[in-house]
C-alpha cells in the first residue's frame, strides 16, 4: 500500500481502503489477512461493518461510530464532534493505537485500531531487526 505512516497515522486512498477490506476475512470472531490460493466462505468476508466489531472508535460516512458514546466511555466531554473525534483520537493514540485515515473520502473516514490489530492486518510497516 501507497499509505504513509506518520507516528500513529496510516493515510490511505479510497481505493486502497477497499482493497484493503477486501483482502480480509473473518473467522471465529478474528479477522485475519487474505492468503494467495486460501480458502475462504462467504460469510468470512469483511465488510465495514464487520470490520467496526474490531475498531476502537471510528468515524464513519457509512457506519455509525457513535462518536458520543465513545466520548463518554473515555470519561471526556466536547462542544462538538469535531472537538469529540479529537479528543477520543488523542485518547486512543495516548495508549498506542493506530489511527487510519482515508485521505480522499467525500466525508471523514477515519478508524482507530489496536496497533498489534493493525500490524497483524498489515496496515504498519513490518519492523526490522
């Protein structure tokens, strides 16, 4: 993926998004990547929202993130969404996770994933020894 990561931000295109929903599967309530030649049953496909049972926030044109909800589960208070999204962000990133933005989405498309989740899914750049 063309997708930079800049501390805990990965940017992604909208076609790089799909390509990476559709390169994962789902099975026995994981989500892991897609292999060459693996074998797949159509109920392990990942859609958005599949994929929004594994977030830990997000903002979404397509899914409900309930930006509220999460705001008063991290014990935060905010003027108004776009104040409650940073602050949840900054909440999330704080404790290590992994904030992925799709860059040219005609509405915000922004998720918040665990970073061991991200890097299993492949959204980080694999370590060096």
């Amino acid at each position: 993926m063309s997708g930079e990561t800049e501390g805990r931000t990965v940017e992604l295109t909208e076609a790089e998004w799909e390509a990476f929903l559709s390169g994962l599967y789902e099975r026995d309530e994981a989500l892991a990547r897609r292999v060459p030649d693996g074998e797949y049953l159509p109920e392990e496909e990942v859609d958005a929202y599949v994929l929004s049972a594994h977030a830990e926030a997000l903002r979404s044109a397509e899914i409900d993130g309930d930006v509220w909800g999460t705001l008063s589960d991290i014990e935060e208070e905010a003027g108004d969404e776009e104040e409650a999204w940073a602050r949840i962000v900054a909440f999330y990133l704080g404790r290590g996770c992994v904030l992925v933005r799709v860059t040219d989405a005609e509405e915000p498309e922004e998720w918040i994933f665990a970073e061991e989740l991200a890097g299993r899914l492949g959204l980080l750049p694999a370590e060096r020894p």
